[in-house]
C-alpha cells in the first residue's frame, strides 16, 4: 500500500491505495472530483523528496505527498 | 538553525538570543529580516500551516549553500495563529563581510516565499481562508494533473 497525503489546504483525508507507479496516481486522482482541481498546480513529493517526473516507481510502504500552492512569512 | 514556534514570534528575544549566540564567532555582518503581520482587506491576522519534513530539507539545503561561503542562516517562523502587527518570519544571515549577508538574505527570502511548503490562511470574519491569490506554486507542479 501506498500512502497519499494532502496538505495544507486541500481538504481530504489521506488515501491508502495499491499503485506501484505514479502515473497510476494521476489515472486515479484525475477521475477525483473534490482533488481535480488542485493536481495543475500542486507539487509532489515521494518520502519527502519534491520530484518532478511522473516516471518513479512507488514500493509498499512508500508516502506520496501533494503541495499546493505555498506561501510563508 | 530552523526554529518553529505556536504562535507569534518573540521578535526581541529571538534577534538577542541569535545575536548573542553568534557574539564570538567572529562574523563581521548579522543582517535579519522580520515578517510582520499588516492591516489590511480587513484581517485579523495570518494563520499557518507547515510541511516539517520537507522544509527541514530546504532549509538544510540552504544551510549548505551558506556554509560554503562563510555564512549561516538562522531562520524562525510561526505555526498557527499570529494576529495584526505580531510577527511570523524571522531570517538573518551573519557572515564574515556584508556583501555576502546581503545577497544571501535577498536570495533566501524570495526562495522560501517560492519553495518553503509553508500555507497562509487570513483571518478574517471568524474564517480560516486560504491565501490562494498570494500563493505561489512550487517549481514542478503539475505533474499529476498531465492529462495523457
């Protein structure tokens, strides 16, 4: 399983879903109403690291991490 | 030197404590900058939110870059609620020379406005609303939202 987490914002709870790639995620998450609109321009990070290819593969155990749009200070 | 704190920034404590930590390291520049809460649109204040894993691996990554010139950064920001006219952001860089201070200090806020995953909500009317028109999409968004 991995798991998904949406920050900030986006107001969903986590997912725990069978996928071993990412581009499985956007398959999934693009059918996702209430998450659609935030996939143009969140970030996305695999075990805390931002990543910027669809092309990574996700094992068991592995946490994917959607980042909106940021702004600190 | 990362520190998060609930709730508005002590800003004199934390300016004395960082200057007296670095009095005898011999840096001939302490540059800080200090983010404070404005009226404005009819706020009360600013809230936020923090991804920690991975700001810790940002800031480290600036900590390097510091590091290699001489330099360090010191860095404190809010979790939470901060009302108007309290502060939320606090960056300072000592380094042996001003120049580099400067610069450094320059480059780092506008990066961590860009890339710390860091949310702004106002506060305004009882609500907690996002910031959205504020907020800046970190570099290599989008990549899920690529329809095939």
């Amino acid at each position: 399983m991995v798991r998904v987490e949406f920050l900030g914002p986006i107001q969903k709870e986590s997912l725990e879903i069978e996928i071993t790639n990412l581009e499985q995620l956007a398959d999934i998450l693009q059918q996702d109403k209430e998450i659609a609109e935030w996939l143009e321009n969140s970030a996305v990070a695999v075990n805390d690291m931002l990543v910027n290819s669809l092309d990574v593969a996700l094992k068991d155990g592995d946490k994917v991490s959607l980042l909106p749009p940021v702004c600190g200070g | 030197m990362l520190y998060l704190y609930d709730g508005a920034l002590n800003v004199s404590k934390i300016l004395k404590d960082w200057y007296d930590e670095e009095a005898n390291s011999n840096y001939g520049a302490y540059i800080p900058f200090v983010g404070t809460v404005r009226s404005e649109d009819g706020i009360s204040g600013l809230s936020f939110d923090i991804y920690e894993p991975i700001l810790e691996r940002w800031f480290e990554a600036w900590q390097e870059k510091a590091r290699a010139k001489g330099a360090i950064i010191k860095m404190a920001h809010s979790r939470g609620d901060v009302m108007l006219h309290e502060s939320s952001y606090i960056a300072a860089v000592f380094s042996p020379k001003r120049r580099v201070a400067l610069e450094f200090i320059d480059e780092f806020v506008e990066d961590f406005k860009a890339s710390a995953p860091i949310w702004k909500y106002d506060l305004k009317d009882g609500q907690r609303i996002y910031a959205s028109d504020r907020s800046t999409a970190i570099k290599g968004s989008g990549i899920l939202g690529v329809k095939k």
